[in-house]
C-alpha cells in the first residue's frame, strides 16, 4: 500500500477543517472517522458563537456546512506511532497505513461515573439518537454547560430533570437564563450522590477527556516539531472546547502540514 501524504484521524470540526484547507494546497487527505461526521457539535442545541451562521443555530445543521473529505473512510483508529521518516497508523479492520503526516483531530471521550438508579436504567453520554428513545421523561445528570445543552435538546421531546451536585454556577449565564425559561426542564442543584435517580433513560454530561490513548507514548510526551505531526482540536485544547476554536486549530495544522511536504519535497 503507497504511503499517504497526510492521514486526519477524526472528522469533528477540527479535521474537517484540516481537511477542507489541505483540499485548497491540492493535499487530498485520508481521514478516519469512528462514528459520524460533527463530533460533538451533533450534540449541540444551539451554536451561539460561531462567526457567520444565524445565532442559535443547530449544530447539526452547522455541521452541514462542512465539506466531507473525498477519503473519507468510517474506522476506527487502534494506534499512531513514527516508524522512521514515516508513521504508522493502525486500523480496527485491517493491518495499517503510512503517512508522510498525521493530523490528530480525535477529540474527546465523556468520563464514565457510578449512577444510583434503577437496574434497568439506561446509561447514555450523548443526545445523538434522542429518537430512539422511549418514554416522556428523562433525566441528566451534570451541573456545567454541556449537561444544559443537553437538557435543551432533549425538552423537544422529552420532560428533563437536571441533577448537579452543585448550584450551576460553571454554567455560561445566557444558556441557564435559556435553560430556566423551558417548562420541561426542572433543575435539582445541590444533588446527593446517593440520590436515586428513577428516571428510566439517564445522560450523563459530567466532563470528558482527550481520545488520544491510540497515540504512541512517545507522540504524546515528545511530538515532532517538524511540522509532521499535529494534533489539534478538543483532544488538545482543555476547557476551551468550542468549534471555532476546533475549527482554527485545524485550518493551522494543515497549513503546517503543508509548508512540511513543501520543505520535504523540495529536499
């Protein structure tokens, strides 16, 4: 199999836009996704600080504003790892792939926590297939901006009952002010850990981490300052998850991607 010039792990905002500014330097990269394109923006009630859509925009009518890559390939991705000038990216389907470069744009992962309630309870970490869902009542379980949002998508069809150990004041002011003026949405701050929850379907929103236990040991403590290798986006950026942020961190990533196989080919 020929080495690829750039491989992109992860088709949220940030690989997409990695993508889409390779697309205009004629790099057409290979990129992996494990589910669905959007990554957490899919999640998203109402996007209300990205620069040029309508305020209080879907996010996953947002996410149709991104182009899809045309190697777009839906795999999951076991490990990266540099092998010489090259590095080596390992599939859930197959044996591997060679990359010139490699773009990490995997985002995030949601922390798993012990929830008291039900045994038949259902354990969900994200709204994507709300759906699906049956009943007319659910609960969340999360004081902080993501476990609102959630509420808000999920009161177009459900009754929601919030449950946080705190008060909600981690939350963005304008989304608990939105939050409060919904009918369907109860808030129950300062909630006991030992507290059952009797709601049958359960999300929880209580934070995330960085998706990047693929990435080789030696990637993540030492990475190459060659411009070989990035990794941008939700799994590089701590708190400050936010897709325009995604979005500029992966339109900077391809640019270096670039100027390295320009500086490679011209060797």
């Amino acid at each position: 199999m020929a080495t690829e010039k750039v491989v992109v792990i992860g088709a949220g905002p940030a690989g997409l836009a990695a993508a889409q500014q390779l697309k205009l330097y004629g790099i057409n990269p290979l990129v992996f996704e494990e589910d669905q394109p959007g990554g957490l923006l899919l999640n998203a009630s109402s996007v209300t600080n990205y620069p040029g859509v309508s305020r209080g925009t879907a996010g996953r009518d947002l996410v149709k504003l991104f182009p899809l890559p045309e190697k777009l390939i839906f795999h999951r991705v076991t490990s990266v790892k540099k092998e010489g000038s090259v590095y080596r990216v390992a599939l859930s389907y197959t044996d591997s792939v060679t990359a010139l470069t490699v773009v990490v744009a995997s985002g995030t992962t949601p922390r798993k926590i012990h929830v008291n309630c039900t045994p038949d309870s259902r354990i969900l970490y994200d709204v994507k297939n709300i759906r699906d869902i049956p009943g007319d009542t659910v609960a969340v379980i999360g004081g902080g901006d993501a476990a609102l949002d959630y509420a808000v998508s999920l009161s177009s069809k459900f009754s929601v009952t919030v449950y946080a150990r705190g008060n909600f004041s981690d939350a963005v002011p304008h989304l608990l002010t939105s939050v409060k003026k919904i009918s369907r949405i109860t808030l129950r701050p300062e909630t006991s850990g030992k507290t059952v929850i009797p709601e049958k379907t359960i999300f929880v929103a209580a934070g995330r981490t960085p998706a990047v236990d693929f990435v080789s040991e030696e990637l993540l403590s030492a990475p190459p300052d060659d411009g070989s290798f990035h990794m941008c986006g939700d799994c590089s950026n701590g708190i400050f998850r936010q897709t325009a942020i995604a979005v500029g961190n992966g339109v900077e990533a391809a640019m270096k991607t670039a100027a390295y196989l320009r500086k490679l080919s011209a060797l």
